[in-house]
C-alpha cells in the first residue's frame, strides 16, 4: 500500500519536548514579527502585475487574499504549535498522513520556496536596473541583459536577467560559507521597508494628482475571469497572494507565545489584518495618482501579465508612464507625481531589503531538502555539512543554481503564480493535517486549539483550491505536471530507500542538534 507508512508523532514529539523553548512573546510582539515577515517582495514587486489583471480591483484582490491567508494561518498555528519541529508542511503531513503525501508536499514545497526566490531575484533586479543603475549613475542596461527571453514575457529583445542571476548566484555563496544575517541588521530593513511604504502612502493619497475618476471602471476584467484566465479580482488575488507568504513563519512561533490560545490568533490575525489595509492603502494610492488601469488587447480583455502582447505594448510610448508597466512600480508612481528624490530612496529601501528575502527562502528551501535526506528519500549525500563552513553545501549549491537559473529567464509575475501554486497546496495539507490529528488523536496537547476547526479548516480548503483555479492556466499545470515527476522519483527511488520504510525513524532537532532513533517493525516484503 502506498499510504501505508505514517512517522511516529511520539518520536517526533519527543525531540520538540526536549527543545523546551522559552514562551516569551506577547501577542502585540507576535504581531509586530508577523507584520515584519509579511510586507516585502510582494508589495514592492506584484503591484503592476495584479493591476494588469483587474485594473483597480487591485483592492479587493487584497482583500480576497489575506481572507484565505487568515483562516489558513489558523490552521498552520494549530498544527505549528502541536509539532514544533523541522520541515514544516512536509514533516506536518508525515506525521499525520504518511509518507506518500507528505512526500508531495515536500516535493510542492520546492514551488514555494525556490521559486518564489526566483521571483523576488527578478524583482530586486528591476529596482537595481531602474533606481541603482539608472538613476543614480546613469547606466541603462541593453535589453539582452536586462530581462528574460521575449517568448517567456520578457522585455522586447531580452536574452537573460543578468543582475537577478548575480544577486542569486551571491546569496547562494553567503548561505554556503556559512554567512546569516543578523537580527539587528533585518529589524532595521523591516523598519526601512515600513517606513518607506508609509512614505509612499501619504505621499501619494494627499498628492494634488490623486484623482478619484481614476478607479473608474473598477473592474475592468470582472471580478473572477474565466477557469485558468487568472483575471480579474480572483485572478489578481491568487497572484498577490505572494504578498502574504511569510505569516507561516508567524505560526512556527507559536511555541514560544504566551499564552498561545489568546496570542496567537491575535498575533496572526493582527499581522494579517494590518498589512491587508496596508496593501489596499498602497494599491489605492498607486492607482489613485498615475492610474491602473489594465492595457486591453483587442478583444477587450487584458493581455497577460508578463507575456509577449503586453511587453510589446509597454514598448511604445503611449504607455511608458504606464503602472502596469513598470517593473518598479512603486518608485515609479512617485517619480511620475514629482516626488523623484523620495521615490529613489524608496527603490533603496526595495534594493536592500529584498536579498534579506532570497536568503531567507533559500535557506527555508536547503532545510527542506535536509529533513527530506535525513529521512532517505532524497540522496543522503545531499544532507553532507561542509567541514569548514558547517552548512548543507552541496543542497545549497544545487538549490541556488536552479534558483538562478528561473530568475535569469522567467518574468516576476509567472514566477510569483507557479511559487504560489506549490504555497497553495502545502497550505490545502496543513488544513486537512489539522482534522486528520482531530480525528486521529483528539487527546494530544494542543498549545493553540483552534476554535471551530470543522467551519475554518473546510473554509481554508475551500479558499487554497478556489485562488489555484484562478491562476494562470501555465501555474494550475505546473502543479500536477511537477507532481508526476514527484511521483516517478518517489516510486522509482524514495520509497526504497526511505529510513521509515527500512524500520528507522531519526528524528534530528534543528536546534539542539540532537537526534531520536526509534526502531520499528520494518514492513512486509514488497509493501
């Protein structure tokens, strides 16, 4: 049977006991962490691409977004709390579903993470190109350089995103030596980050050129598009639902919050609540000033965010002052209000802060891959720690060559849709671990239960499945077609090598560094 192998939750458990974390962190802290790991790429880097899609429905696409967001956050808290270790969704889902599935889940993990560091590469390059290159020194780069080939949307005459190549590459490089970012260094980027949204968003609301007829037709592209269109409202929610990943991290704290039943859904729900109002703030003074409306091919629907209509249109000069145009929206609204020097400070702030963002995904997608090792079903060579450097080299060297390899030649928004389609269904697992644990062992200590699991778990299913069928057609096959590789390689290598498989369970603390081996009955001959 191939649902027949389910880890120990006793093993696993046993580790996180021993961890014993301080439980230090009040609800407004909880909060404020939340809001520090949520804003970032995806504010700075998808606002063009979702007004594309549905013009300034924008608003309400944020809205759509951070409601799936909060009921799955709930559940992710719940589970988080529960089992406090390693891995994530992947490790969640082995515990309470087995090894075929949580196997899926890590193999769709990959579309998260390394992704979704490819993605934000594409967009740290659009701010370095515009703001750094451009306005500071006078430098354009030629079209090859700057952007991926034409046949993948990217800019007329582009071969390869040469700087988003280089910032992976070198990310990649500071993880393999060992180099981490300090927290001193990342509370000031959160601060900068903030404060240059905050900027922009009293810039731009109190500008004599905000002008109300501008959000007229609201949604020019209807409030859901048709299956796989990804347009309209829907459509623009189930890409900038990029802006949101992060609050997972949010739910991993659960462990060390006081009083986890009060602080948690106020940390998350706080967190989520504040950056969806923010989002909106921000969409409606971009699109107040400058405009949002999508450009319409002839046919009176939206050409595709990132494909090859829309880069030939942004090509002619009627629509170079275009928002859903730019590939530094934001600075690119103030410039074009008259606010050039603050603008250039606030494409700063993006070019500082996002690299903080590639490694820490890079980082969540090499530990990954470590725990999937560790356990066998991915080569055991690749969970191997550099003498020297103590870090997973050779997983990091592979995971950041395929990161910079989608970032030199995949457009930002198509990236951000594939990213989000892995996010998605890691997400739709985390809320069926959640009534699988209920009913499986309803008696195990639960540090945060989640009131109404059997309204809000369903609820989060419903919304993961309902922002996949409005992507991109392209990111609802990148899911099963991904998946089947997944498949083959499990079937064809992981599941004989697997250490559960081989009657070994090894449970390794990420914190302590130590490790629980448990024996079990091995299975029978040819299961």
């Amino acid at each position: 049977m191939i649902f027949d192998r389910v880890k120990p939750l006793d093993a696993i458990l046993a580790t996180a006991q021993r961890k014993s974390l301080h439980r230090s962190l009040s609800g407004l802290q909880l909060m404020l962490f939340g809001i520090g790991c949520i804003i970032g790429t995806g504010i700075f880097v998808l606002t063009a691409a979702g007004a594309q899609k549905a013009g300034p429905g924008l608003m309400l696409a944020f809205v759509i977004a951070g409601a799936v967001c909060i009921v799955a956050a709930l559940c992710y808290a719940e589970v988080a709390a529960m089992i406090p270790v390693a891995g994530s969704a992947y490790t969640y889902s082995y515990a309470s579903m087995g090894e075929f599935l949580a196997w899926t889940v890590g193999w769709a993990l990959i579309l998260e993470y390394a992704v979704a560091a490819s993605a934000v590469s594409v967009g740290w390059s659009g701010y370095f190109s515009g703001t750094i290159l451009q306005e500071f020194f006078g430098i354009t780069l030629p079209p090859w350089l700057a952007a991926g080939p034409l046949s993948l949307g990217g800019a007329p005459g582009g071969f390869i995103n040469l700087p988003a190549l280089v910032i992976a590459l070198l990310v990649t490089w500071l993880l393999m030596i060992g180099t981490s970012e300090s927290a001193k260094v990342n509370a000031v980027l959160v601060a900068i980050k903030v404060a240059a949204l905050t900027a922009f968003i009293a810039l731009t609301l109190t500008s004599p050129e905000f002008d109300a007829e501008r959000f007229n037709p609201f949604l020019p592209a209807g409030f859901g598009g048709s299956f796989g269109s990804g347009l309209g409202a829907v459509g623009a929610a189930a890409t900038i639902f990029f802006a949101y990943v992060g609050f997972d991290a949010v739910s991993t704290a659960a462990e060390e919050t006081k009083d986890p039943q009060k602080n948690v859904p106020f940390g998350l729900i706080g967190s989520l609540l504040f950056c969806t109002v923010f989002y909106i703030l921000v969409a409606a003074g971009a699109i107040g000033t400058i405009g949002g409306q999508p450009i319409m091919g002839p046919d009176g629907i939206p050409f595709p965010a990132g494909s090859e209509e829309l880069a030939r249109q942004c090509a002619m000069p009627q629509y170079a002052a275009a928002l859903v145009c730019s590939d530094e929206a934001l600075a690119h609204v103030l410039r074009q209000i008259g606010f050039s020097g603050i603008g250039n400070m606030l494409g700063i702030a993006a070019f500082l802060a996002l690299p903080s963002v590639i490694l820490v995904l890079i980082f969540a997608q090499t530990r990954i891959f470590f725990v999937m090792s560790r356990d066998g079903l991915l080569p055991e060579r690749l969970s191997a720690v550099h003498p020297r450097w103590k870090t997973p080299h050779i997983v990091t060297m592979m995971t950041g060559l395929v990161v910079a390899i989608g970032a030199a030649f995949f457009p930002v928004g198509l990236l951000a849709d594939y990213a989000n389609a892995g996010t998605l269904y890691a997400f739709f697992m985390v809320a069926v671990t959640v009534m699988v644990l209920r009913r499986k062992d309803p008696a195990r200590h639960r540090p945060f239960r989640m009131m109404g699991v059997w309204i809000v778990a369903p609820l989060t299913l419903a919304g993961c499945l309902y922002l996949y069928l409005n992507l991109p057609w392209q990111a609802i096959a990148v899911l099963p077609a991904w998946g089947l590789i997944g498949v083959l390689i499990y079937l064809g290598y992981s599941r004989r090598r697997s250490h559960l498989g081989r009657g070994i369970v090894e449970v390794v603390d990420d914190v302590a560094g130590e490790e629980t081996m448990v024996p079990i009955h091995p299975p029978a001959q040819g299961s």
